[in-house]
C-alpha cells in the first residue's frame, strides 16, 4: 500500500551557496555516511530526505541527519534511517521505500514512494 509521494527540486548553484556559505549546515543535514560526497550528491540526498518528509506528511519524529542515502553498486539509490527516525518511519507504517532522483544541467528532482 502506498501510504504517501513526495516530490522535491533543487537549484545545484544555490544549493552549493548554501552549503558553501555555512559549512555547518552539512553536519546538521548530513548523515556521516554522505559526509563525503561531491556537492551534487549531496543536493540529490537533500531532495530525497525533502521528498520523504513530504510524502510522510511533515517531519515530525524525523532527523536530517539519521536519515541517509546510499547507492548500490549499479548506483540506485536507496534511503536508509536509524534511531528515531527509523522508528518514525516503522510507526508511520512504511516497510519500504521507492526513491528517484535525476538531474538536468542545475537542477536535481527527487521522488519518493
């Protein structure tokens, strides 16, 4: 059963102004895991994390940075969560969790199911 989708676009150049200006805004956002990734990266990992807050309806319960995304060895993303948010997403009914996410020249989309 799907129980919510969400949606979210990001702008790649005010992204990076953002995360350029405020260092400290990556630890907020960021799970240790995404740490490292290139800007492009992380701005796909932030629409994802943006879309699942959407398609749950708010982010009650929900860390930024307990919940992270991981691609496999063809590069499919996949969102993963630990602590709190895990167990927000376990109370919310979700068993599992579809994610999209594509870019275009500055913009990055991401879907989540």
């Amino acid at each position: 059963m799907i129980l919510g989708i969400g949606v979210d676009l990001v702008d790649l150049a005010r992204f990076d102004e953002h995360i350029t200006d405020n260092p400290r805004l990556a630890e907020r956002l960021f799970h240790e895991v995404e740490q490292g990734y290139a800007i492009r990266q992380l701005a796909g990992s932030f629409a994802a994390k943006e879309a699942l807050v959407k398609a749950l309806g708010g982010p009650a319960g929900l860390s930024w940075n307990e919940i992270y995304v991981v691609r496999d060895g063809a590069g499919k993303p996949s969102i993963q969560a630990e602590g709190a948010s895990a167990a927000r997403l376990r109370e919310a009914g979700v068993d599992k969790l579809h994610l999209s996410i594509s870019h275009d020249g500055g913009m990055l989309i991401a879907y989540v199911i």
